[in-house]
C-alpha cells in the first residue's frame, strides 16, 4: 500500500514533525509512505512555517516579514518595499498573507527593491504615485534573469482587485468610514499606476490587489499569485505522487467549520479526486462532523487530543495507530 502524508504544522511540531510522526503509523504496517510538508498563509507564525516548508523542499529556510504599520492603519504612505523575499532555486518566492492595511501602493515599493524607477516615487506609499506616466521595468526583468516570481499567499487574497467599488480602497475605505476623497485619489493614484505599467486591466484584475496592491506588480513581470498550498504541492510534485498513492492523509492542526482546512484541504481533496484517491484528516483537534467533511470530500476526520492539549511526535504516532490500522489494506 502506498500512502502520502500531506501535513501542515501540529501546535509545537514543524509540518515535516507531524508528518513524519503520522507517516510512522503506516510505515509500522509495511506502507510505503511519503511525507509533503506544507502550511497556509494566514499570520506571522504560519509564514515561518511556510518558510520551514520550502526549506524542507529543498528551498532556504528564512523568517518572514514582520508588520511595518500599525494594524488598523491607513497606510498610504507606507511601501511594499519592506515585502519579504525568499530566493529558493530558481523561483523569486513573496511571501506574504498580510491585507492592504501594511501597504497599499500596487507593489510600487516592490518594484523600487527590484530596481524600477519612474517618473514619481515609487517608494513613498500608493498616495505618492499620483499622476505617474513613466516606468521602466527592465531593471526588474534584469533582476529576474528568466527566475520565476510567484506571490504565495491566501485565497482570500487572491480574490482582491486593486481598484474601484470591489477594489482595496473601496472596502477597506468604507470599512473604516475614511474620506472618500482620500479614497478616490488613491485609487486614482492606483490607475496611474496600472497605466504606466503598461497594464490598465490590471486595474481591476482578480489578484492584482492581493497583499496591499502587490499582486499587481507580480503581475505585470509576468509572475504568478497562488496560495502558499498550491506553490508548495506544485514544488513537491505533489498531483504526481498522490497519482501513485491508494490513500491520501492530511494532517491539520485544528479542524473547524469556519476556515474549513484553510486553503491546504480544498487544493488537496481537489487533487484527490482528479485521482480518485480516497482522503481522510487526522487534527490535533476537530470540530467538523462526519457528514460536513464528506460535503468536502473528506472520507473520515479524526482528533487526536482534546482542545487544549498539545501531543509530542511520539504521542501522535501512538494516537494514530488505530487509525492507520483502519486505512491500510
């Protein structure tokens, strides 16, 4: 029997720990298992975690940005030139899960990073770009040397236009009730921006507003915006190994009805099925019944530990015998 562990981090454990410690129960019953460490996108402490992952794939290893403006701040002076870059081979990797309250200049800050200069600053925050025509993006290509560039972030985030009524400015403007002229300039601002690109549907384009407006310019050097999930299974080749698998287990910190498994369970049950694969989860905890995970194509979900309750490596194994026992054939 061959069996992939796909596995996000434990409370306490890396991905590769818990995955490892999981694997182990299979592995005892002669399976051949396969680990894919991985994580979503959704705060600091799961970006490091995402970047754990990547080195565990054969990428460095490398923290992650820390905020550059107060959480609830209006931000448009702030630059997307504090974004965080990991180079792991061959691909230039932004990670990043933080909304447009850090920054919101369309990546402008960014591109200053990469070497791009126009006819405005492209370093002083969305605001600043206003009534900008000129920009050179050879710097950046240059920089790039035929290298990938990929946004990892959220699903959320890649739902995010830059501009206009469903834009970062309209929702974030309206949801803190600021001025709408403060608001129209900036989006203004935006506009220009997408112009001199030499993309002005980029303007309104799914994912060009992802991370604050950074999306944007990841776009318009040809990269690519996915959900850390999706860049870390593309990296492990995982559609391939879950191709050859007879069961896929996913290993999920804490399983509940609002997030749903993040963005790592949708991208893994929709692989699955293309395969026709079974899969079941195995969570620290688990709040989601039976007949609701298999809407989500999920065979079985199980906890091992009561909320609250932080199991070691070893006691994982332990607590999944049972279940391996189960799903082995």
């Amino acid at each position: 029997m061959r069996v992939v562990i796909v596995s996000a981090p434990f409370e306490g454990l890396s991905s590769r720990q818990t995955g490892t410690a999981l694997a182990r129960a299979w592995s005892d019953l002669g399976a051949e298992v396969a680990v894919v460490p991985t994580a979503d996108l959704v705060s600091d402490a799961t970006a490091s975690s995402f970047a754990q992952s990547l080195a565990d794939l054969g990428g460095p290893a490398a923290a992650c940005p820390s905020a550059v403006a107060e959480p609830n701040a209006w931000s448009t002076a702030s630059s997307s030139a504090a974004v965080f870059l990991l180079p792991s081979e061959g691909d230039l990797v932004i990670a990043d899960a933080w909304p447009a309250v850090r920054w919101h200049d369309g990546g402008a800050g960014l591109a200053h990073r990469l070497g791009v200069r126009g006819d405005r600053p492209l370093d002083a925050g969305g605001r600043a770009l206003a009534g900008v025509t000129s920009v050179d993006l050879g710097p950046a290509r240059a920089a790039l040397d035929g290298r990938r560039l990929v946004l990892a972030t959220t699903a959320e985030e890649l739902a995010k236009s830059l501009t206009g009524l469903r834009g970062i400015t309209s929702v974030l403007g309206h949801e803190r009730h600021d001025d709408p002229a403060l608001m129209l300039a900036t989006d203004q601002a935006l506009v220009d921006w997408c112009a001199a690109l030499g993309r002005p549907d980029l303007a309104s384009a799914p994912a060009a507003g992802a991370c604050g407006g950074v999306g944007a310019i990841v776009l318009a050097l040809g990269g690519e915006v996915v959900t850390a999930p999706q860049h870390l299974a593309e990296r492990a080749g995982l559609a391939a190994t879950i191709g050859h698998a007879d069961l896929v287990v996913v290993g999920y910190d804490k399983l509940e009805f609002g997030t749903k498994g993040g963005d790592l369970l949708p991208l893994v049950t929709e692989l699955a099925g293309d395969a026709m694969r079974p899969v079941v989860v195995v969570a620290r905890t688990n709040f989601i019944s039976a007949r609701e995970l298999r809407t989500m194509g999920v065979e079985a979900g199980y906890a091992l530990a009561p909320e609250g309750v932080v199991p070691t490596a070893d006691e994982v194994t332990e607590s999944v015998r049972g279940i391996a026992r189960t799903w082995c054939w």
